[in-house]
C-alpha cells in the first residue's frame, strides 16, 4: 500500500471535503472544511489530503513554525470509511519523515484534548511521549526525531 500525501487542489477540494470520521470523534475533530479555512489565514500551516490511490482517505495539517524550529501535528484524520486499515499507521510514517526533511527539526509535537484521548495511544506507537498541556489545556505529546 502506497500512501501519499498531496496538495488540495480546486480540482480535488471535494473530495477532501467529505472526509469524516466517527460521530464520536467529531466531538474532538472539526470538520476538514474548518481545518482548511483556519489553514488559509495562518502562515504557518501545512495541510495535506492522505492517499492510498483514488479517492483520498484522510487528511493532516502541520503547524510550521517560521521563526524557530517547532512542527506541531494540529489535525489527523483518517475517514470512517477508511479506519483499521494500516492507512493511519502509513500516513504517520510520512508525516513523521516530512518533518524530519526540514531544517533544524529535532522534535515533533502533537496537541489532543487529553491523555485519555484514542490518538493518544496510537502516537504512542510511534514514540510520542506526554510533554504536558498546551495553552488551551490540551495535552501535548512530543515525539525525539533525533534517536
């Protein structure tokens, strides 16, 4: 299984668009259209829809910070339909390789509502460790992208 994670396009806008994930973690999930609108008034967003061939299967967008070396993963999803299927676990190895291509990156951090959040054991797959909370009293997990 290839996965690939690709700009949004006019042409694939859509698509992205009807990506959802369970109504139980739409509680702590916004839709992607609300993701994509506050990644366009930011500078420092990267978005991206997740492949696994046609149509896309999720969707992740990074905090990039311009002034220091500090990546953030603010939204992962894969859609409902899509879910247990490896797809999360692979989309997570690219994001992770992405971030380890940029300058000074030394770090990985991601934000959830709390520990007892799902995501928080499946980024504990990967190595994400519990760093605190963040300003809005979500929990922050970190993960060394230099070990």
């Amino acid at each position: 299984m290839e996965i690939t994670l690709e700009e949004i396009t006019e042409d694939t806008l859509n698509d992205a668009l009807a990506l959802e994930v369970t109504p139980e973690q739409s509680r702590f999930t916004p839709p992607v259209a609300v993701s994509i609108a506050q990644a366009h008034f930011s500078h420092s967003a990267w978005f991206r829809a997740v492949y696994a061939d046609s149509p896309p299967v999720g969707f992740v967008m990074l905090h990039l910070d311009g002034l220091k070396p500090k990546y953030t993963v603010q939204r992962f999803l894969i859609d409902k339909r899509y879910q247990r299927r490896g797809y999360g676990t692979a989309a997570m190895k690219q994001v992770i390789d992405f971030v380890r291509s940029l300058p000074e990156a030394t770090e990985l951090y991601a934000t959830l509502p709390s520990v007892e959040h799902g995501a928080a054991g499946f980024l504990r797959k990967f190595g994400f460790v519990e760093a605190g909370k963040g300003e809005n009293g979500e929990t922050v997990m970190r993960l060394s992208l230099t070990d």
